[in-house]
C-alpha cells in the first residue's frame, strides 16, 4: 500500500487509494458502454465481432496503463466514437476500402501522431487551428452520428424523392428512441452509468419480448485472431487515404487535448503558468494505444471525456485510470453479454453522445460570421457527405476563402494555409495527378 501511494503521490494530491479505485469504477461505468458499441458498429465492415469486442477491450486497457503508470493521470482512453463511425460508414463502407487498409490508416495516424510528440510541434499545431473549426469538427461528428444512429435503427430511411425521409415505427426504432430518452432522463438526474444503463435495459426488454436469445454471461474471452494483426499498412499508402488518415489524426488531437483540459481544470492538476502535468506523456499515451490498437484490430484509441466523472468522485492520479484499465481486462470474460445487445439497444447511447457533441456549437462566436460561418459549414456537410474528412475539408477552405474575401489573409497561420493548400489540392484532384506524374519520373 506504501509502494502505491508513493508511486502515484496519492498522500499528495490529498487522496485516498480508496476514492481513487471509487473514482476508477465511476469512470469505467460511464465509458463501459464502449464494449458493446464499438464491435456493433465495426463488425459492419465484415470484421469478426468477437475480435472486435476483444481488441476493444484490450486497446483501452493499453491506453488506461499507459496513461495511469506513465502519465499518471485519472484520465481514460478507449475506442472513440465518431472516429469508429468514420472508419466504419465513410471509409470502409463509403469510399469501399478494406477494413484492413482502414486499420492501416489508423496505425499511420498514430505514428504522425506519436513524430508529432517527438519533435514537441502537436501543441503547435493544435494552438494554430482556429477555434471555430475545432467546435465545427467537433459538431460536425456529433451531427454525424446522430444520422448514423437513426439511420441504422430505421428512424430515417431511404426516399428517392428527398434523399432521406422519417421510417416507420418498428420495435427497433422504438427501442432506439426509449434507450435515447432513458440514458438522457438518467443523465439528468446524474445517475453514474447512464449510458450503460440505459444500453442495458433497451437490451433485457429486448430479450425479455423475444427478439434477442439469451446466450449466457460469462465465457472464456472470443479468439482475437481474426483482426489480430491484420492491417494492411502497404494498403495504406495510397494518395487517396491522405485525406482519411488526416482526420483520424486531427479527431484524436482534438478529443484528446479537449479532454485533457477539461480534467486538468476539474482536477486541478495544472502548473501556474496553465500548463498540464505531464501533458507529453499523456499524448503518448494516447498515440501509443492508436498503434497497438490497430495491431489488435480496432479504430483509433482516444482520451474519453468521461474521465471527468471520475475526477468528481475525487479522482486524482493515476491510479484512477489503471483501476479503469483493470475493469476493461475483466470485461474480457462478459462477451456472451456484449453479444446480446443489439444495434437498436446502442443506437440510443449513440444518438446521446451525439447530443453532447453538437453542445461544442454554444461556444462559438456567433456574433463574427468569419468565425461560426466555416464551423456551421463543417458541422452540417459532415453527416451529409457521410464523411468527416470532407466535413473537416470544406471547413477549411470555408474559413481560408472567408478570411481572403473580408480582407484578413494576414490572420491565417502557416498551418492553416499548409492544410488548406493539401485539402484543395485534394479535393479538385490534383493531388492525385501530381502523385502520378512523380510515379511515372
């Protein structure tokens, strides 16, 4: 017990090992409900759901040890949302990549991710793109995942006549609705879990009105080797997945540096000058588990913004996230259970994550256009081209074109012109034509 308080200066941040596991436990209640999204969402792609749910596990595990040991820091990480969406509907199922060539490109932006670190320029980077597009990105995969939500559980269906029109109430897209309004009626009241309970009692009721069969709780963990090391990095270095593995980078930096200043001031773990503790190896850890995560056979692994349940139950070291990390490897033996939740019972805790999302748009300057006009762009064709690397492209050119045409050219950063210059280039094709002609020399 001495050795653990000395590791983790629990006596020092005025704590005990027992708020610390208390805290730890919050966390992992409110994120568990990753383990039965993540496999739902990308055993779509014709990944084995089994490997899935266990690589999930495993990445977030990984991630929580190396943030909590390292770092030390109550902060959790997992699979993210948004960018399992995007794996899933935009590059695998939209743009007919491999998953594989997809896994390929998560482990490519971990490694940017990961050089960014080593050469001290990912604060850089993240300082110089403008605020607006970040809460934009952000909305705009909120926006996103709302759509995927009710699309898959038969809210919004096909209309030929309007592309997309309201579908008839099924069992499913009830289910979907009640789950939405039962983790949000939770979520209200601060009741710790919500999301899991709500994701939960969608699927007993499911099972209780016969449309899931009872397959047991507890098992021996699902064989992860179907997705165990099976990405195609080779696949990956095509001009094409430029822009993919761009987003992939980009939403991990984003969730993660908003996640970590959100604990950081709730936790008050920030120097005097506003600086995190140990905010490099906290990243590190983030593009680490991205890595490994991919090895194992899922998206990218981000920071959750969840954390900060565990930091209001008095959460405040490592210990926090290495208690998380424990709870996900035990999670590894409940796979019957994760097997018995359907899409309609997830689709719910999906469309309420999407709500917390698009809640980044109230933090917007709506009273300078040049600002909330590129973000409202962003947040609005990314669930309409079903893809964030074409919401996060129009975003940029929106913001560089709108800063040129009302005379501030000067305001825009080396970053952003860099980027904007890419993503045009990208865009109109002639990136790929300039690849081309170089393969040819």
């Amino acid at each position: 017990m001495n050795f653990i308080k000395s590791y983790f200066g629990i006596d020092g941040q005025n704590t005990t090992i027992k708020k610390e596991v208390i805290a730890g436990l919050t966390t992992f209640l409110t994120m568990a409900y990753i383990i039965f999204v993540n496999p739902n969402i990308l055993s779509t792609t014709g990944m084995d759901k089994g490997a899935v749910f266990v690589a999930t596990c495993l990445a977030a595990a990984t991630g929580c040890f190396i943030m909590g040991f390292v770092a030390k820091l109550p902060v959790a990480l997992a699979p993210g949302m948004g960018l399992n969406a995007f794996f899933t509907y935009s590059v695998v199922l939209g743009m007919g990549y491999t998953w594989q060539i997809a896994l390929g490109a998560v482990f490519l932006s971990g490694c940017v991710f990961l050089l960014l670190g080593i050469f001290k320029v990912r604060k850089w980077i993240i300082n110089a793109i403008p605020k607006g597009l970040k809460q934009g990105i952000v909305a705009g995969i909120g926006a996103f995942l709302a759509f995927i939500a009710m699309q898959n559980s038969g809210i919004i269906v096909d209309n030929p006549a309007v592309l997309v029109g309201l579908g008839k109430f099924t069992f499913s897209s009830s289910m979907a609705l009640l789950g939405f309004l039962l983790i949000t009626a939770l979520s209200h009241f601060r009741i710790t879990g919500a999301v899991t309970i709500g994701v939960l009692s969608i699927a007993i009721i499911s099972l209780l009105a016969g449309y899931t069969q009872y397959s047991g709780f507890v098992s021996m963990p699902p064989s992860i080797t179907p997705t165990l090391m099976q990405l195609d990095i080779a696949g990956a270095f095509n001009i094409g997945m430029v822009s993919v593995i761009f987003a992939f980078l980009f939403v991990d930096l984003f969730d993660t540096s908003g996640t970590l200043i959100a604990v950081a001031k709730q936790s008050k773990l920030m120097d005097e000058e506003g600086e995190i503790k140990n905010l490099d190896k906290a990243l590190l850890a983030d593009a680490t588990a991205t890595i490994t995560g991919s090895l194992y056979g899922t998206s990218s692994t981000t920071s959750y913004i969840e954390s900060t349940a565990g930091v209001v139950a008095g959460g405040r070291t490592g210990l926090v996230a290495v208690v998380v990390g424990a709870l996900f490897l035990l999670s590894l033996f409940f796979a019957p259970l994760a097997g018995m939740i359907p899409a309609y019972a997830t689709a719910g805790a999906i469309l309420y994550v999407s709500v917390l999302m698009l809640e980044s748009l109230t933090d917007l300057n709506w009273k300078d256009i040049r600002e909330f006009a590129p973000a409202v762009v962003c947040t609005i064709t990314t669930p309409l081209t079903y893809s964030i690397a074409d919401g996060i492209t129009i975003g940029f050119i929106s913001y560089t074109a709108l800063q040129i045409l009302t005379g501030k050219f000067k305001e825009i950063n080396a970053v952003v012109w860099v980027l904007t210059a890419i993503l045009v280039l990208k865009i109109t094709g002639l990136l790929d034509m300039i690849f081309a002609t170089l393969g040819t020399m």
